[in-house]
C-alpha cells in the first residue's frame, strides 16, 4: 500500500472516533487499536480579509459597511483545512489584534494527528477565556482538514440527509421606509424574510408594515435585545404575530431571564435566544426561558460545541435555529453542514458581501443545497 493510502486508511478510522463516538462503540476498527498517519505536526497559519457589505448594515446597536475576518489554514500531510474567523464589532474585545494576538499564542506543532480533535480543540480553547471567533476559526479548519482527509463531507460523516435542509431567511437591516421598499424587492429569490427590529415603536412598526405592502412572505424577527420591558416586548410580539410572523428573536437583554420567561410564557410565537445562548454551557439555564436557541459558530467556538449543542436542544424539545454574521462562505459553508438537523436556518451573510473569496454552499430557489465536496465544502476563489 502506498505511504499516501495508508494515511487514508488510517485517517477514516481514527475520524470514526473522533467524529462519532457512537460510530467507534459500534465496532469500528480492526484490533481496537487507533492507526496514526505520519503526516507529520499539524502547521497553521493566518491572514486577516476585510469583507465588503452590499449595504451599510444596521441592527439595534451597531452600524457598518466592513467586516474584518481572520482566514485561518490547517495543514497536513499536503492537504489544508480552510476556517475563518469573522470579528464583528458586537464580539466584544475581539478585535484584529486581540484575535491574532490569541492565534500567534496557538501552537498546533505539537499534535501529529488532526483525528485527535477532542485533544487539540480542548487545548485551543484552554489557552484563554473567551476568545469564541478566533478558536472558531481553528475549529472549522481543522473540521475541513479532517473531511478533505477522509474524502466526504462532514454532514455525510455525521450521518445527515442532505435533501433536509431548510431555506434560509434572507435579512433586511433597519433603514428607510424608501430602502426598505428596494431590499425588500431585492430579496424576490429569498422565501422567507428575517428583519431587524428593536428600536422605536414607531420605526419598528413602520419597518413591518412597509415589508407587508410589498410581500406576504413568512417574516421571521430580530430584536437584538431592544425591547426593555417585558410588558412592552410581549405586546410587540402580539401586534407582530397578527402580521404574519413566525418568530421572534432575542426580544430583551441576554440577561434578563425571569421577564424572558414570562413573555416566552404569554407569546404566540415562539421566543428564540441569540445573544442569551453563546456556548452549551448556556443551554441549561435558557430551557423554560426561550422556545428555542440560535446557535453561531462564532459564539460557540465552532462545529465540534456546535454540534453537541443540537444534541442538547433536542434533548430538550427546544427549537433549532443556525445563524451567522457577515462573512464569506468558507464559514457559512461550515454553519449549513448542521443544516439537515435544524428548525430553521438564516445563512445569508456571504449574500450580503461583494468580495467573497470562497465558493460554497449555494442557495438554490431559497433553499441551503450542500454540495458533495469533502469537508465543509468550499473552494478557494
Ligand atoms: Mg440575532
């Protein structure tokens, strides 16, 4: 056999157990024992990427034209492993520095098996507290490495049907009444609608009412915290269930937990935490707060909490949403390998850029479609 399909080999069973512990209980490799390839030391590196926004995007807190990502490469044995890292200005303290700062500190020399990823993400994210976008970035690269290494998409290794994906919502920021109109027209492809919301009454029901002149579309909405008082959160949500939306996002602060109840209580619509659920630690506390969770890679350090994180929803009855920032489709590519399992999905962020340098999963009539490439299936433009 030659040393190139040895590795193969040795790579498909080691990732058996490192990607499904029920796969390797299920009497997986031959002898018990684990095959390590001789790749040699994993080797990273990184480089920072400032993607364009079509649109200055503005949400309850923030506006911005730019996002700066750091793109981070995994490689082994020949074969690289593409992650980002995107640093949105609502992540607080990770900034350019702060997230390279973490990166240049990470030493991924001393692992010589990328199977091993209990170990080497557990290192990653011992090495500081916090730090969620740049170990994001190592996670997904090291995910892409892992497929690419075994030849198959990563929602193929975990076991998911590809034809169950959801559509994704496509996202209009808050804006003019004239502007509103025009993203409004433009999202036609798009059968599902997802608006910021969160600032004035006024604003936020002209925001709505000018969508419904133009579409009957499902709208689905975020409030991205803006809604202080429980009383007031719960009769915006009436006034938007009687108009057709299907649920609300992050009504209040991410730490108010008993009003959050009580609305979610009271609510015709289900209640969905965004800012309130950052990693599966968080999960525990928001069951009987929210209907359901937004889970982020960005927030949760990537696809291996990610993927734990569905489990635990699920275990729990709680709704499923994936989600996004602005950024390219290497990590929304990695994002919509969950897609297959979840409620419902807003993967939009490489539809809102100019400059994407990655080429991925495609939305196809609104729909996320995967395609058959291995790992988290993207190609580098
Ligand atoms: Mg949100």
């Amino acid at each position: 056999m030659y040393r190139r399909d040895f590795i193969k080999v040795s790579a498909a069973a080691a990732a058996a157990a490192a990607l499904s512990p029920a796969l390797a209980s299920c009497g997986g490799f031959a002898g018990g024992k684990k095959r390590v390839g001789k790749g040699g030391p994993l080797k990273m590196s990184y480089y920072p990427y400032v993607v364009e926004l079509q649109h200055t995007f503005t949400i309850s807190g923030f506006s911005r034209d730019t996002t700066t990502v750091l793109l981070v490469e995994i490689e082994y044995d020949g074969v690289t492993g593409y992650g980002e890292a995107a640093l949105p200005p609502y992540m607080v303290g990770q900034t350019l520095e702060t997230a390279s700062a973490f990166l240049d500190k990470v030493d991924l020399s001393q692992f010589s098996d990328p199977f091993e990823m209990d170990e080497i993400l557990g290192y990653v994210d011992s090495l500081a507290e916090g730090m969620s976008c740049p170990k994001c970035g190592i996670d997904i690269a090291l995910h892409d490495l892992v497929g690419k290494l075994l030849g198959k998409p990563l929602y193929k290794i975990w076991g998911f049907n590809a034809a169950k994906t959801p559509d994704t919502s496509f996202t209009i920021g808050m804006d003019t009444k004239e502007v509103i109109i025009q993203k409004t027209k433009e999202a036609e492809p798009y059968n599902i609608l997802k608006v910021k919301l969160g600032s004035t009454e006024a604003d936020d029901k002209m925001i709505v009412e000018t969508i419904r002149e133009v579409t009957d579309k499902p709208i689905v909405v975020d409030a991205n915290q803006g809604w202080k008082d429980k009383r007031y959160a719960l009769d915006m949500i009436c006034w938007l269930a009687e108009r057709g939306i299907r649920f609300v996002e992050q009504p209040m602060p991410k730490t108010v937990y008993d009003e959050m109840a009580w609305v979610t209580e009271n609510s015709p619509l289900p209640t969905i935490a965004d800012e309130s659920c950052q990693r599966l630690v968080d999960i525990r506390k928001l069951y009987g707060v929210f209907t359901g969770i937004n889970i982020k890679l960005l927030k949760c350090t990537g696809l291996r909490e990610a993927h734990r994180m569905v489990e635990a929803a699920r275990a729990l009855g709680m709704m499923l949403m994936i989600g996004c920032t602005t950024e390219t489709s290497c990590a929304i590519s990695a994002m919509a390998q969950l897609a297959p399992v979840v409620d419902f999905a807003d993967l939009d962020g490489n539809l809102l850029i100019t400059n994407d340098c990655f080429s991925g999963m495609k939305i196809v009539n609104g729909k996320i479609t995967l395609n058959d490439l291995p790992g988290i299936g993207v190609t580098k433009l």
